[in-house]
C-alpha cells in the first residue's frame, strides 16, 4: 500500500475532478431536461469551450505576457543578486570549465531528472483527468464497489460518510475557486497600478498559488517581487505591501466569508496538514493537502467523534448542519 501511494493520491486527484465536473453538470441539469450522462457531457464540452474561448481571446495577450515574464525574469534575477555581491556572469562565464570538469554527467543527469519529472507531471495530470471523467460519468458503481468491501452492517454508515465527504469537497471547491479568482483579479489590478510587467501573467501565478493555503501565495509572490526590485526599490516596497494588503484582505474577508458558506477548517489544522502531506507524498501532496485534510475532517468527526465517541459535533457537508448525538449518545 506505501508503495501504492503516489497511485492512490492520483485517485484522488480524478475524485476532485470527477466533484468538479459533477457539480457543473448538476447546475446544467437544473435548467436544461436532460439525463445526468447528457449533462455531464454538456459540462465537459462547456469547460473545454471556456478554455477554447479563453485562450483565442486571452490567449496571445496571456502568452506575450508569460514570454515577456520570462525574459525579464533572469535579468532581474541577475540584478538583485547583484545587489548581494553576487556576479552571475562570472558564474556563467566558469560554467565551461564546469562542464569540462567531473561534473558534467551529474549535472546532465539532473537536467534529466528534471525532464523525465515534468514528463511525470503531466502524464499523471493526464491519467487524473481521464479518471476524473470515468468518475463523474458513473460514480455510484464506484461507491458502491468501495462500500461492498466492508461488513453489510456498516454499509449505511459508510456510504452516508461517503455521501456527505462529497457534499463538503464540493463546498470546499466551490469557495476555493472563487477565492482564487478574486486573489487573481486583485493582484492583477495592484501590480498593473503599480507599474509592474506583465500584470495579467503575475495575477494568474498569484490565482493558482491560492490553491495551495500559507505556501502557495508566498511562492507566488516571488516573482513579481524580484521583478519590482529589479526596477527600483520603491516599486519593491509598493509591490510588497500590495501582496500584503491582498493576503491581509483574503484572510480577513475573503476566506471568512466563504468558509462560512462552505467548510470551515481550523487554520493550524490546515497548516499542519500542508507541512505533513508535502513531507510525506512530496509536490503531488503538497497540491492535495487541503482536499484530503477536508476529506478527514468529515470522516473523522462524522464516523468516530460523533458515532463512536457518542459526542454531539456539526460535521461540514451534512444536511441541516448535522450537530447532534449519535444513536449510541442517545
């Protein structure tokens, strides 16, 4: 099973996409007569339409900016560690003599690394998404197979835990994204008053580091702060203090408003979880901390603080808020 586990957080990566596509197909349903089938395929056709639609519009202007990033990156790069006593073009300048030494093989090797990584990546970003489709088109045969696994006598119990870890992942989601289109749209605005390129590249690195609570924001402020300091110092200051205010804002407004509406995670919990998966599943926990910590969350409060331990607690997800004493407490 340990070695199983990168396959098994894949699974449930094509669990979060199989809740996404579900949801929109549920929105469709509710407005068009159609089968769940029809509407899950309307669903997927209306995403890869978006994308399609986004990216003949968006596209060119996104791809100017992101090739712009990249070429004023390294030279800012070079400046602010300048600016440390650090003289890149002499690094570069010795790296002939570097290949010439010993370490070329080590150092091709980590190129290769690298690559078969990022080849990695996206061949299981591929198999999720396939899996994801499969998911949504058909998830009662794979609940059900899962919930035969275990006694009949817990069947109930386990396929209404499972029912209402799906409820509170879709809320999770659905606050998520609208959290990280805001943080997008903010950051953008703030970084193109401010003077900094390429705005609407930095806004979307800004809107896919929200995904990943407490790190992904500092990472993706990285960017456009080495950017800023390569222009001037009061644009870096500037810049700082609009990521500050940004996150200040999502912390405080933001994210309050729609974990009241959602699920609502005690933040050291959500800290702790970040630190612990990424330590033990690497990038691919990292990215699936949240999920799977929500995930827990429901089943642990659902299955063993409320049926076990007999305690009256609200479980996230649960119809009608859910706080009240197991059968065993009663």
């Amino acid at each position: 099973m340990w070695r199983l586990a990168h396959v098994l957080l894949l699974g449930f990566g094509a669990v979060v996409v199989a809740v996404i596509l579900g949801a929109l197909a549920d929105i469709i349903a509710k407005y068009v007569p159609a089968t769940k089938k029809w509407s899950l395929a309307f669903a997927g056709l209306l995403i890869a339409v978006a994308l399609g639609v986004r990216l003949f519009f968006f596209g060119r202007q996104v791809q100017a900016q992101l090739a712009e990033l990249a070429r004023i990156f390294p030279p800012a790069l070079e400046y602010v560690f300048g600016e440390f006593g650090v003289d890149t073009r002499s690094l570069l300048e010795q790296l002939p003599k570097v290949i010439g030494s010993g370490l070329p093989q080590e150092l091709m090797g980590r190129v290769a690394s690298y690559g078969m990584t990022l080849i990695s990546a996206l061949a299981d970003l591929l198999v999720v998404v396939v899996a994801g489709v499969f998911l949504a088109a058909d998830p009662m045969l794979y609940k059900h197979g899962l919930v035969q696994l275990l006694p009949v006598s817990q069947h109930q119990r386990i396929e209404s835990a499972i029912d209402t870890s799906g409820v509170a992942l879709r809320l999770w989601l659905k606050g998520q994204l609208f959290a990280m289109a805001l943080v997008g749209v903010l950051t953008g605005l703030a970084v193109w008053l401010i003077g900094v390129p390429s705005p609407v590249a930095l806004g979307l690195v800004a809107a896919f580091g929200e995904f990943i609570p407490f790190l992904g924001p500092i990472l993706a402020a990285m960017p456009a702060l080495v950017i800023a300091a390569s222009q001037s110092t009061e644009m870096l200051l500037w810049t700082a203090g609009a990521f500050v205010v940004i996150q200040q804002i999502e912390s405080n407004l933001i994210s309050p408003l729609i974990q009241h509406r959602t699920v609502e995670l005690p933040p050291v919990l959500s800290l702790l979880a970040v630190l612990a998966f990424a330590t033990v599943f690497g990038p691919t926990g990292l990215v699936l901390a949240v999920p799977l910590t929500v995930v827990f969350y429901v089943l642990i409060k659902k299955l063993y603080v409320r049926e076990t331990l007999g305690e009256s607690t609200h479980v996230p997800g649960e119809k009608g808020g859910g706080s009240h004493h197991s059968r065993k407490s009663q």
